[in-house]
C-alpha cells in the first residue's frame, strides 16, 4: 500500500471533489424545478397532459444515467440543425451536458416522490381551507407544497445521494470530477487502490454530511 501516494493524490481529489459539489447542486436545483412541474402535470386530470408526464418519468426512470448522457452529449451533438443554432454553445460542453442529463434524470425521479407526497395529503387539510375562502391556488402553494416537501424528505434524501454517486458518470464525458481526476491520477501511476480508496473516502464523507443534514430537517420539521 503506497500511503505518500494516498496523502500526495487527498489535495488533487479534495480540488475535484468541489466540481463533483457543483454538478450536484446546480442538477438538483434544476432537477428539484422540473420535478415539480411534472408531479403537478401528473396531478392534472387531463389524460393527456397526465400522460406526457407520465411517458417523461418512465422514460428517465426507465434507461440508464450513462445512456442519457451519451444521447445529449455525443448523440445531439450528430444533429445539424442543433449545432447551427444557439443551442450549440451549451450543447458543445461537456459540463452542460452532464447537467442536462442530470437534471432531467433526477426531475423524473423527484416528479415521483412529490406525486407520492401529494397524494398522501389528508382531503380535510385541502376542505378546511375552502371553509375559510382561501383560494385553491394559496391552499396550493402555502399549504400542499410545504406539505408535501416535508413529507418527501425521507425520499428525496435517497435520491440526493444517489445522484451524488450519479455525478462519477461525467467523467465519461471528459469531465475532471472527482472521478475523473481519481482516474487520470491512476493512468499515470498504475495504482488504483490507494487513489480509490482516498476517492470513495471523500465521496463517504460527502454523503455523511448529506445523510446527516437531511435527517436533521427531518427532525426539525416532524410533526
């Protein structure tokens, strides 16, 4: 076991570990927006605005996260008309394209579990605030969106950490994450155990940290 090269790799994964947080957060912002929209569109009674929302989840929820990002980054890029328009100056990077992929794929994930948590809200809550003529679209927002976010933390929390070991796929597409600095560092040293066990180190305490303040928010808002 080479531990000088475990301790000489820790800065340059810590560095990458900062573009692995950034891919995160800014999918899961994303994400968390679309995955709203689509479990208010599941909601609809309309069988086809329910159904397009429906065929968007299975679809993301249904291939694999490698496949997704293959098709946006290399399979787009294929189309001519995209690379001649203004698409292309996001499309053309492998950062955005990697965001893309994520937060489409994290929204079908997330438009499931706030369907779910919405569903599972008492009709009496709703009733009780059409007693006081309180408009359906405050009800909505003050009350069923608070609701059903607190409801889903459990299950948002799971899909936060797996999108956190998501993110190691954005080396496939170039990207110096910290997957991708973990494994340039093994092509040029020729010892994968020491700098993986110092990468999945960083990715534990990551999803610690996760597992801990999502448990916290747990507590603080139960009820």
């Amino acid at each position: 076991m080479d531990f000088e090269l475990m301790i000489n790799s820790f800065p340059k994964l810590l560095n990458a570990a900062v573009v692995t947080l950034k891919l995160l957060s800014v999918s899961l912002i994303v994400g968390l927006f679309i995955g709203l929209l689509f479990a208010i569109l599941r909601l609809n009674k309309n069988i086809f605005i329910n159904k397009f929302a429906y065929g968007y989840s299975y679809i993301f929820r249904g291939t694999p996260l490698l496949v997704q990002i293959f098709i946006i980054y290399f399979g787009l890029g294929q189309i001519e008309s995209l690379r001649s328009s203004f698409l292309w100056v996001i499309l053309k990077e492998p950062y955005w394209c990697a965001i893309i992929a994520f937060a489409l794929n994290t929204g079908a994930y997330t438009s499931e579990i706030l369907r779910s948590a919405f569903q599972t809200i008492k009709p009496g809550i709703i009733e009780a605030g059409k007693s006081l003529g309180i408009s359906n679209k405050i009800i909505f927002y003050k009350v069923q969106i608070p609701i059903a976010i607190r409801q889903s933390l459990p299950a948002y929390g799971n899909e936060i950490i797996l999108m956190l070991k998501g993110t190691s796929l954005a080396s496939t597409v170039t990207l110096m994450d910290l997957t991708g600095v973990a494994k340039y560092i093994i092509s040029t040293t020729f010892k994968p155990i020491e700098v993986f066990i110092v990468a999945g180190g960083i990715y534990l305490f990551m999803t610690f940290i996760i597992h801990n303040v999502i448990k916290f928010l747990e507590k603080k808002y139960s009820y």
